[in-house]
C-alpha cells in the first residue's frame, strides 16, 4: 500500500494529521489486504523528526505492517528497473535531434549570448514585479535571476537582429513547454535548476554560460 504525500512544506500539525488520517482509513478499508504500508514523500533534504517519529510509533502499534519511507533515490532505483516501453508509455518517446523542442535554437543563443560580457555602465533591469512572489521562489533563487538579468539586453539584441524573427518566440515557447512538464513534479527552486540544467544540458560549463541560460525564462 503506498501513501504519497508531497507538499511544500510539511509543516508539523499538518503532516502529522494527514498522514494519520490516510494510515488509518488505509487500515480500515484494506487492512487484510496488505501488509506493507509506503510513506512516498518529497521531502529533498530527508523526512523531518516529527514524521519520522510518526511513522516509527505505527510499526510500533501495528506488528504485522511494515512501513518503509520512499523519497527521491527510492523512486529513482524503481524507474531505473522500468523497460524502455514502460517509460514510454508514461513519458513518451525520448527526443531524438529532429524532435527535440528547441534545443537548436537554444545553442544558437547561448553561444552568441555567453560569448558577450555586459556593459559595465549598464543598467541591470529588475527582476518584473511579482514573477518572484508569484512561483514562491526562495531569496537566494532570486539573487541568482537578478544575476542573470544583466544579460537581458544582449538576448534582446541578438533576437532583434537575427535573421529569423521566429526565433525568440520558438525559444520562449520551449521553455513555456519544459516549465508546464516540471510544474507538477518539482519545487519552484527546483525547477530552476532543472530549466538550468535542460537548457545548458552537457554544455554547462562557465559563469557566463549560466547567466545566458538564466536569461531566457525571466525576460521571454
């Protein structure tokens, strides 16, 4: 039997009233149907103390139940057994270069942006107002953004001369499209990084690269 419970947080009285409550409506309805219970969480940096202690006193009162948490690394060695057809069918076809969205176009960008360096009397726009409130992004992302937007009149210069005007747009639209595919499986820091990693892909390798890469989302 598997609970799956992802929050942002796990805030203390919360956690521990809904994962109380599915454990025992768990017991109630197939309790002689299973014998292992699997708290499946999203908590990056490990279960908190509150939860842990939980899930110990319930194999305490319930002998024949084996309760076993799963986070990231539990899940990863399951989808590592998965067949090629398996992930298929949950994640569709692997890109291949003719199908990969975007991927191009972005070498094209982030080889022309990262080779530039800002102007040192440039003025760095603002991040604009609410896009940080708005995807709950830590102050620490923030700064990281900040950074990367002082490369926004290079990417607007390079869109504006390039040859094909389509090309801005097919670049947003990428990430529009990576963004909605990382919304329901990842914190709104995590999926920073992720857009990071999905853009410079095996490229990443230098400050300025990363200041090209950050550039894209916030000011497409």
């Amino acid at each position: 039997m598997f609970q799956v419970y992802a929050p942002n947080e796990m805030t203390k009285s919360k956690a521990i009233a809904k994962i109380t409550e599915d454990f025992q409506g768990a017991k109630k309805h197939w309790g002689e149907d299973f014998d292992k219970w699997v708290f499946v969480h999203n908590a990056a940096d490990g279960l908190p103390p509150h939860v842990l202690k939980l899930l110990l006193d319930f194999e305490k009162k319930n002998a024949g139940i084996v309760l076993e948490p799963w986070g990231l690394e539990a899940l990863r060695l399951v989808f590592r057994c998965l067949s090629m057809e398996d992930l298929e069918s949950w994640f569709g076809p692997a890109p291949t270069k003719e199908t990969k969205l975007g991927f191009e176009d972005l070498r094209i960008v982030l080889e022309r942006i990262s080779a530039q360096n800002a102007p040192l009397d440039q003025a760095v726009k603002d991040v604009p107002m609410g896009k940080i409130e708005a995807n709950a992004l830590s102050e620490s992302t923030a700064k990281l953004i900040k950074v990367g937007m002082e490369k926004t009149p290079q990417v607007e210069e390079f869109f504006a001369e390039w040859h094909e005007p389509a090309l801005g747009e097919r670049v947003a639209e990428s990430f529009r499209e990576q963004y909605k595919s990382l919304r329901a499986k990842f914190t709104p820091n995590s999926i920073f990084s992720e857009l990071q990693s999905w853009a410079g892909g095996s490229e990443r390798r230098t400050s300025e690269h990363e200041l090209a890469v950050q550039s894209f989302p916030i000011e497409r």
